[in-house]
C-alpha cells in the first residue's frame, strides 16, 4: 500500500507531499490543476520512461520518492533475492530525473536500473486510465488480459509451456539454418574436397621445388662440373706439376731455417696452414670426383615431379609453400563447413520429439484456458449487472492460430449489449460509457485475483452519469474496501462515496505557476461537491444535495 508520496520540482508542482491510508481516496480539482500530473509521477516513480521536460523550469532536477508498506508476496520476494535486495516491511523507492538525460533510481537506498525498478514496481502499484481502455480495443492484447486472470497452477503451466517453445523455436530455427548452410556450401564443399585431394596426393614438402630445381640444374650442367672439379683436381696435385708438393717443399724448407729468423718460422707456419688447407681441398675434390656420376634416370624423375609441382603451383599460385599455407587454409574452411557435431538427421529427430512434447502442452495450456476463460466470464457478467449493463452478456471467443508463444489460439473479447443480439466483437460494439464500465468490470475482477493493493484509476467515469455514475462510484469504492484505490474524478457521485479527498488547484503569478494540494475537511468536501452539481454560484439546494451524497 502507498503511504506516501513525495513530489518535487515536476512540471508545475514545486513541492507537494500526500499521506494515503486504506480504502478510497479522490483527486479533484479544476482541469489542468495538476491531478494527471501526479499520476505522472507515480508513473515515473514506478519505472516509465522520463524526459528532462517533467523538470520544472529553473530547477537542476526532478524527484519522486514512494514510501509503501508491504504485505507478503511470494513474487516479490522472489524479484528481490534474484536483484541481490533486501525485502522488508517497508519500502522507500525513489527516482530523480536530471537535466542531462540520465534519471537515478534507488530502492531502499540501493541504486537500481530502470528495468528493475519497473518490475518491482508492478508488483506495487496498477495505473488504469484511458489508456487501458485503448488496450482493450485490440484485440491482440486480450490473450494476455485473459491469461493475467489465471492462477498461480496456470502460470506455471504457462510458463512450462513458453519454455518448451523458446526450446523448439531455437532448435528449429538451428536445423533451418544447417539445411540451408548445407546447401549453400555444398558446391564450396566438394570443390575444397577436390582441392584437398589433389594437393594431398601430390605429397608436397616445404622447400622441395627449391630444391629440386638445384638438382636438375647439376645434372644438366654434369659435364662443366666434372670437367671444372677434375682440371682443380689435377691442377692441385698431379704427376707432372704439383702445387700441393711445390708448397710442401717451401714449407720444408723455411722450417730448416726458422730458428735463424722470427720472421723465418711466421712464414714457415703460414706456408703449414696453407699446405694442410689445399691438401683437405684436395682429398674433397678427390672424393667428388669419386661420387660423380650422371645419372639420366634420376634426371627424367625431376623432371617429371616438377612438371607435377609446376602444374599445382600454377594452379594454386606461387611456389610450394605458398600451396601450402593454402592448403592449410581451405582445411580449416572445410572443418568449418563440415565440423558439426550433430547431423541434420539428428536434429531432425530432437526437433520431432519437442514438437510433441509442445502439441501436448498447447492442449494442457487451451484446456486451461478455456475454463479459466468460463470463469472470467462469469465474473465479468455479474460485474457488468452491478454497474447497469444487466442485459449485457460477456464472452471469450476462441478461434485456432499458429503456434506462437501464447500458444495455438486467439482470444478475442465479445460482447452483447441487448438480448436477442448476437455477440460481437468488442471493437465494434462498445461505445465510450458501455466501455468504461466493462474496464471497470474487468479491474474489478481481476483485482480480486491479483496480489496489487494500490490501484489507482485516472477519469475512468468518463462519458457517464447519473446512475450508471453511482453505480461506478460504488464499484471503485468496493474495489478499495480490501485495499486501496486513488482516483480522479470529476463526478459528485464519485467524489462523495470516496473516505479521503484531496483538492488540488493552480496558483499563478507574473513569474511563476505552482500546483498545491490540501486534504478537504467535511465542510470543505460539501462546498465541492456543491460545485460539481450547481457550478460556481453554489445554492442551498446544492449544498443540501452535497450533504445527502456524502452522507450516503
């Protein structure tokens, strides 16, 4: 229950503070005074979207602070320990909205984001104005009208159901989108398969066509490369003329002599190191020359595996590494391609068995609804004789749809005003007054069923009077009997059947515009009811009416 609420610098209010208690209380006051305006606020307080044009002129920012006293409730208990808040007795919520945009709210001091703060707040409080009125002339909206009446097995159920179709419509749309991929990429597929084949079967190794054409270049280029090693050969040692003896009789020879002469032994051991270098050179060339041998069949093999090397290349692009890098890109693409770990036909399978499982839900989900539905009508029918609409009869008309998350059907309100008339869609039989009533029929029984003990209804009397008036007034009042209901109003009849009145009125001067609100004494009361039946000029014939009202 809302105890009390707190405005400050919104729109035209300055500062106003209300105090609530249990049962009925009315905002009146003249149009434009401000009455919407603190539902407004309300609203914000609760979690709607703000802008920075509710900040009155000239002030840095907008606050609203609820204060609220709470009775148990599973739900919110729930909401509060998933938000890591503590859930007390009372509850203090408070949202300021500032000059950059932002808006901050807090719960029991704790800062909170907005969507938080709008799901606590409908466990709260339940707004009804003309915008209610506008949902319930579309029809797509009253499934979830009819729903809400439900209890908490129907929820439950509800929510299973939901449940297994968020399950089916993303395992569906997963094998969608695998047929589809298999089937765009199956071209792409077989053509890396191909790829892949042919570069695997020609066996290639990193650097190999390098390597290779080296090779092939000292077969072809045999003949230059025996005759250059063999004339090194003999020109280093042979029997005729030998440098490998000509620098060894040197290096003899200034060995006998080194010890006459530093100089002497220095290039005696240059003459050494040479000698020992040519003569290694010399056994290599020597072994070459051994080893050296044209080989014509190896020479048709390089050839013939360059001829394979040279076809991959060229059709793959640069040299063998190249080829390889991208071999190992397209594998990585068809893994990609052809990686998954469930086929086609295995999803195939899943996706029948929850299909199923969602067919036998759908049909625990209608059942449901359609006695949920005989007892909304029910309902709805005796709440419509209390407000003068007895001959009106209420129904719930059901008609198969696809399968969506609400389930496999649609629901449409019908209404037949008259006997004898048959029933129609609510749409297009309903007028202003006919449709204020049924709102009020279906909030009423609905605030039976729900946990809300706030319910405040903004100029739902609109487009009525004289009995159908009272007889509005009298369902609000008994609606706020168990709780507590805020109105505005602008019907005497209304306004008299209310416990608690508060007026509220524009004062303006050269500079500024304030609202202020008062709670109305009994006396005070009279002399506005007064008004509301005569106008300004308030006779004793008014004031006599204004006493009988309220005192009924």
């Amino acid at each position: 229950m809302l105890l009390e609420i707190s405005i400050k610098n919104f729109a035209i209010i300055e500062e106003i503070s209300l105090s609530f208690e249990q049962g009925m209380t009315v905002l009146t006051g003249e149009t434009g005074a401000g009455k919407s305006i603190i539902i407004d606020a309300m609203n914000m307080m609760l979690g709607s979207r703000a802008t920075t044009d509710v900040i009155r002129h000239g002030a840095a920012k907008a606050e609203i602070e609820g204060f609220f006293s709470l009775e148990n409730s599973r739900a919110l208990q729930e909401l509060f320990e998933e938000q890591g808040l503590e859930l007390t007795d009372e509850l203090i919520i408070r949202r300021e909205i500032l000059q950059n945009g932002r808006s901050v709210s807090r719960i029991n001091g704790q800062m909170v984001n907005l969507s938080v703060l709008r799901a606590v707040g409908q466990h709260l409080v339940d707004i009804h104005g003309q915008h209610d009125q506008e949902e319930l002339m579309r029809s797509q909206l009253h499934i979830a009208m009819l729903d809400a009446f439900g209890h908490e097995a129907f929820q439950e159920l509800k929510g299973r159901y939901q449940e297994t179709f968020d399950r089916y419509r993303k395992l569906r749309r997963q094998v969608l989108t695998l047929q589809k991929s298999q089937q765009e990429n199956k071209a792409r597929i077989d053509m890396l398969e191909f790829q892949i084949a042919e570069i695997e079967s020609a066996d290639l190794k990193s650097g190999e066509d390098l390597a290779l054409h080296q090779e092939r270049d000292r077969l072809l280029n045999h003949k230059l490369i025996a005759d250059t090693l063999t004339n090194a050969s003999r020109l280093l040692d042979n029997e005729e003329f030998s440098s490998l003896a000509n620098v060894r009789s040197a290096m003899n020879d200034l060995e006998s002599i080194e010890e006459y002469d530093p100089a002497y032994k220095d290039l005696a051991g240059s003459l050494s190191d040479s000698y020992y270098v040519l003569e290694d050179a010399a056994k290599r060339l020597e072994d070459i020359l051994d080893g050296l041998d044209f080989d014509s069949s190896r020479l048709l093999q390089l050839e013939s595996r360059l001829d394979l090397i040279n076809s991959i290349t060229r059709k793959y692009g640069g040299g063998v590494d190249d080829v390889l890098d991208y071999f190992a890109q397209i594998s990585k693409e068809y893994h990609l391609l052809t990686g998954s770990n469930l086929s086609s036909d295995d999803l195939d399978r899943d996706l029948k068995l929850l299909e199923r499982e969602l067919v036998g839900l759908a049909q625990e989900l209608s059942q449901a609804r359609h006695e949920l539905a005989q007892q909304l009508e029910a309902e709805i029918k005796q709440e419509l004789q209390d407000l003068y609409m007895e001959k009106a009869d209420f129904r719930v008309q059901f008609s198969k749809g696809k399968f969506n998350r609400e389930g496999n059907e649609q629901v449409e309100f019908y209404i037949s005003t008259n006997p004898g008339e048959d029933f129609k869609p609510l749409v297009k039989v309903a007028s202003g007054g006919e449709l204020s009533r049924l709102m009020l029929a279906i909030k009423s029984a609905f605030s039976r069923k729900e946990g809300k003990t706030s319910i405040v209804f903004d100029e739902v009397d609109t487009g009525v009077s004289g009995r159908v008036a009272q007889a509005i007034a009298q369902k609000i009042h008994k609606i706020g009997s168990n709780g507590q209901v805020l109105a505005i109003s602008h019907l005497p009849q209304v306004i008299a059947i209310a416990d608690y009145q508060f007026f509220i009125e524009k004062i303006s001067d050269e500079n500024s515009t304030v609202s202020t609100v008062r709670l109305l004494t009994t006396d005070e009361r009279v002399q506005e009811v007064a008004k509301m039946l005569a106008g300004e000029d308030v006779t004793e014939a008014a004031l006599t009416q204004a006493r009988e009202l309220l005192k009924k």
